[in-house]
C-alpha cells in the first residue's frame, strides 16, 4: 500500500460540528486525522473552539495528549497558549474552555467518560 494512503491533508478538510449524544459542543468543530476502523472512532483529531465555547468535565481513562495550534485554552485552572503540550495521565479528569478561541492537535487512546458536577 502506498504511503499516500495514510496521509491526511487537513488543509483541504472542511470543520464539521462536534456532535456527542447528550453533551453539550456548541461552538466546537472537529477535523478527523486518523479514524480506527478496529474500535470505530477517531483517536486523533483537531478541534476548533470558538471564542466562549467549552467542553465539560470529563475522565480519560486512557489519558490524553493535546497540543495547542493556536490560540489559548484553560483545561481546568491551567492556561495553555500556541505551543503548550499536556500529557493527562489515564484517569485524570479535567474541562477544556476557551475566552478567545482556539485549535489543539488531539490524541484520544479510548473515549472520555463526562463526569457530572
């Protein structure tokens, strides 16, 4: 198989909504990188927050890495700004929320669970 077929151009991809059952995206858009056929989801990912827009508390049972492109994010009380890495352990819990707006590189080993207030 040619190396082509795993390349990705998110360049020419278009922001589609984020859309969880049940959890509230509003204002947050995702660009698929790579999709796991095995489990069926998308480990890795780009999302956009809109300025104002938030994603609820939440536990990664798996951990998480997140890169931020551009922009500023509060995952929980820590600010992350352009250039900021966060590895979050498995079974850390946090919420990501954004005042100006913002674009991080994702990488999701298994579903988040939210966790209610």
């Amino acid at each position: 198989m040619s190396i082509n077929n795993y390349i990705t151009e998110s360049g020419k991809e278009a922001w589609k909504p984020l859309i969880e059952a049940g959890v509230e995206t509003r204002g947050i858009f995702i660009k698929v990188l790579h999709f796991d056929k095995e489990t069926q989801r998308a480990p890795t990912f780009l999302l956009k927050f809109e300025a104002g827009a938030s994603y609820p508390y939440h536990n990664h049972p798996a951990g998480e890495e997140a890169f931020v492109l551009e922009g500023e994010a509060y995952f929980n009380e820590a600010k992350l700004t352009k250039g900021d890495y966060l590895y979050t352990p498995p079974g850390s819990k946090h919420g990501v929320k954004t005042e100006v707006g913002c674009v991080i590189f994702f990488r999701v080993p298994e579903e988040v669970e939210i966790v209610a207030p």
